[in-house]
C-alpha cells in the first residue's frame, strides 16, 4: 500500500512520535492506521522499560492555576536538564496538570491506594453481586476493581483531551520517553481547590 505523507502526519499528530517512525509504523501495517498505533504504543512501552532503571533526578515543578479557583502542582523528573527544557517535556507537564484539574484523581499508582479502601471497595463489590453465579463472581469482582483504579489512580486514568479513552497518563508518558529517549518519571501531584475542606473539618 502507498503511505502518503497525509497518512504519515496524521498519525504523527495523534501520537507524538517522530515522521520516520510514523513512516516505518504504517508501512508494517500495511497503512492500518490502528494498528499502526498499537505498534507504536508497543513499541515506546518496551523502551520505556529500557529505560525505567535509569535515574531521572532532573525536570521540574510545575504548576497549573485555573482562574484562581483552581490549582495544580506536579513534579516531573527526567534524567536531563536539556530534556526538562524541551517543548516536548513542558508540554507533557501541562497536559498532566491539565488532566489533574478536570479529573482529579486520588492517587499516584495502584500502589498508593490503602489497602484497607481495597478491602472495603470488594466488600460492597460482593455485597452487589452475590447472586451471580460462583464462577463468574471473581471475574465481576475484577471488572469494578479495575473500574474503581481508573476512576481514582492518576496513572491508570483515560487522559480528558482523549475522547476515544484509549490514552491513559501513564501511556501519554511511555510516547514521550519514547520520542525524547529519557527515563520519565511522575514523581508526586497535589491538587487544590477552593474552599474544597470548609464544612468538612
């Protein structure tokens, strides 16, 4: 099939990743513009597994206000100050302080979620679908779980600009660490909201 180079921009849009990479993406699947991205994102999830060792102590705070009502603080490492300088990294930082603002998620990783709210999270589960049959109750059981962690876990969270919800952060980091090369790393967010504890304390 003839990749055009409308095809090749196209899917450079979509996905961040560098023309020639975009090229070589559509012409292993043969112009199938999904698969093309299934390839990319398999691709960028294995170097950024490369690169998960490798300190990344570098990058920046960066914060987003949102009319004074509304405001958002992150830390993004990566292993270079030239990357934490680049259009590319800063980019990234919005679009997570961004994505922070509209979704406000809970926690960082899985990992962060108390397990004593796990336990509680399975107890109404079950409580929920206690008649269902035994041998599909564990695989419910998995379904909220996991719907309960892309609703509250930053990370496994769809990113807001996505509307087809195929992009999660932690997939929007993967593509930059593939087209920047560096160990990016998500290290801690805050979020604040205007009078958001008054009433409660």
């Amino acid at each position: 099939m003839n990749i055009t180079a409308a095809m090749v921009k196209d899917l450079r849009e979509k996905t961040g990743v560098g023309m020639m990479e975009c090229k070589n993406a559509l012409s292993e699947a043969e112009g199938n513009f999904e698969k093309a991205i299934d390839n990319l994102r398999k691709k960028g999830l294995a170097t950024a597994k490369k690169k998960a060792s490798r300190t990344a102590s570098e990058g920046l705070i960066f914060s987003y206000i949102h009319m004074n009502k509304l405001g958002v603080l992150i830390e993004l490492n990566c292993e270079t100050d030239f990357v934490a300088r680049t259009d590319d990294f800063q980019e990234l930082a919005l679009d997570i302080a961004l994505h922070i603002a509209a979704a406000n998620p809970q926690y960082l990783t899985v990992e962060d979620v108390p397990a004593a709210l796990i336990e509680r999270e399975k107890e109404i589960y079950k409580d929920q679908i206690k008649n269902k049959p035994a041998n599909i109750v564990e695989k419910i059981l998995e379904g909220k779980l996991e719907k309960f962690y892309t609703d509250n876990v930053l990370l496994k969270q769809f990113f807001v600009k996505d509307t087809e919800q195929k992009t999660t952060i932690t997939d929007l980091i993967t593509t930059k660490i593939a087209k920047l090369g560096e160990n990016i790393v998500l290290r801690r967010f805050v979020r604040f909201q205007l009078g958001e504890k008054i009433g409660s304390e």
